[in-house]
C-alpha cells in the first residue's frame, strides 16, 4: 500500500520549516497549485492566497525565516484518495523573539499525481495575534448567555 | 443511498439558527457528544468547549439570538461513512446590530447511527473579532518578505 501523499507532504513541509531544505517540499507541489492561507495579513505577509508553485516556495521559505515548529499535534484528520484534511495544534517558537507559540489551524489538501494542487488553511488568527504582539487585545463583550 | 449525515444535520442546525426551531436538531445529536468552537470566548461566550447535547443545545441557542445565516458557501468538503469536514464561508447578520458578517471557519463533525457524537470548529477569528467591534485592531507588523 502506497503511503498517503498528505504524510509525504507533511514530511516535506516541516523540514523545509525547520532545517530550511525546500528541495524536498519543491518536488512535492504542482506547477499550477492553488494556496490560500486565511488570516491577518498584515501582521504576517506570508498568509493570503498564492498561484503557483514558485510563489507558494517563497511562502515557505518566508515561515521558515520566522518560526521553528517545535511540535505538532494532529487533533482531527480525514483522508481521501488524493485528498486530506485535519485539524493540528502546533507548538512554535518566533525566531525574532524566541517566544513559544501555540496555535490551532485546519487545512484542505487536494493532491494529483502525488503532488500538492490545492491548499486551503484556516488559522485560529485572534489567539496567533495576541501571542504574536506579545499583550492581550482589550475585546468588549459582544454576546453574553441570556 | 441514504443521505450523509453532515446534510440532515447541517439543514436542522440552520434552521435552529434561523427559525428557533431546535427540535430537529436536537434528535440529530448525541446525548454524550463532544463539542468545541476555538476562538475567542472572551467575545462570543458561546465559543468553547462543552460535553452533552443540553450544553450544546443552550450553544445553539445562544448562537440563534446573537446571528442570523444570510447565506453559507462550502468552499472544501469531505466526507466519510462517519464523518465529514469542511470549510465554509458564511454570510451572517448580527441581530444586535443588524450588521453584515461574513466568516470563515473549518469543522470536523463525527457522527455515530445519525447522531453527532463530536464536533470541532475553528473560526477565522481575528477577522471576526474586527467585524464584530466594528474597529480595524492596530498590528505590528511582524513577517515581512526579506
């Protein structure tokens, strides 16, 4: 049996974060691969939507001179024949600051030929703000129980 | 071929939403389920983690009197025998403040002889948040192309 291209991907990914090899991931991408990443953008550049393997390299390249992945856990996962999705916690340090980060994302990967086509990821981007800034963000109470 | 449960349950929640009507939803979920909506509770108090199907219900409740669902679109989806995840966008009012509110959010539903048995939500948050208090938050910026 054939091993899932999510774990492949997953692989890649993480080393091109963390030991900075982008070759592994590079071969791992479709040319025309769709990319969003769904948060603050203008508190990190490296979300929004991208097209196209070389742009989507930049991206990782950008988080891999930002963070380090210190951990990683898989809270919820579906898998398809070319296709995945999960829910991850991940324990992360800043480089710049050398905090510790925790932050709860989701994604949607759609592979073909064993590579990335289509990558959709959702961040829990209020709790990344405020760990980002470094002071909690004063919220008035919108919705209380009745 | 019998419907999946992600349709049954996904019409009988937006009706609870809508119309207030919780009995449909209410018979589509288990009496032990597991259920949590990541983003900030210090906002939505109906936001977090909660065990059994009268937690939930008084979840669905407190959501019914602060939104409405104008529209929702699903932007990714998978399904299992058992289980179903997906990525939507939603079109919502705020009943307090007649606002539009457009958010993202991801959920992993597993379900059990029909009945929901764990539910797990991630909320595009920060751009929630902005929405909801009406204000863009001032960010830092932090990651920025080198």
């Amino acid at each position: 049996m054939t091993e899932h291209s999510l774990w492949r991907f997953s692989r890649a990914f993480h080393r091109a974060i963390n030991e900075r090899q982008i070759a592994d991931v590079a071969a791992l991408i479709d040319d025309d691969v769709e990319w969003a990443i769904y948060g603050p953008i203008d508190l990190f550049s490296f979300f929004g939507a991208r097209q196209g393997k070389d742009a989507v390299l930049e991206v990782i390249r950008q988080m891999a001179e930002n963070f380090r992945v210190r951990r990683f856990d898989r809270e919820s996962i579906m898998l398809g024949v070319d296709s995945a999705a999960s829910m991850m916690r991940y324990s992360l340090t800043s480089l710049d600051s050398s905090k510790p980060i925790s932050v709860r994302i989701a994604h949607f990967a759609q592979f073909r030929g064993g590579l990335l086509t289509r990558f959709r990821v959702l961040v829990d981007s209020f709790d990344l703000v405020e760990q980002t800034v470094g002071y909690p963000i004063h919220l008035p109470r919108i919705a209380v129980a009745q």
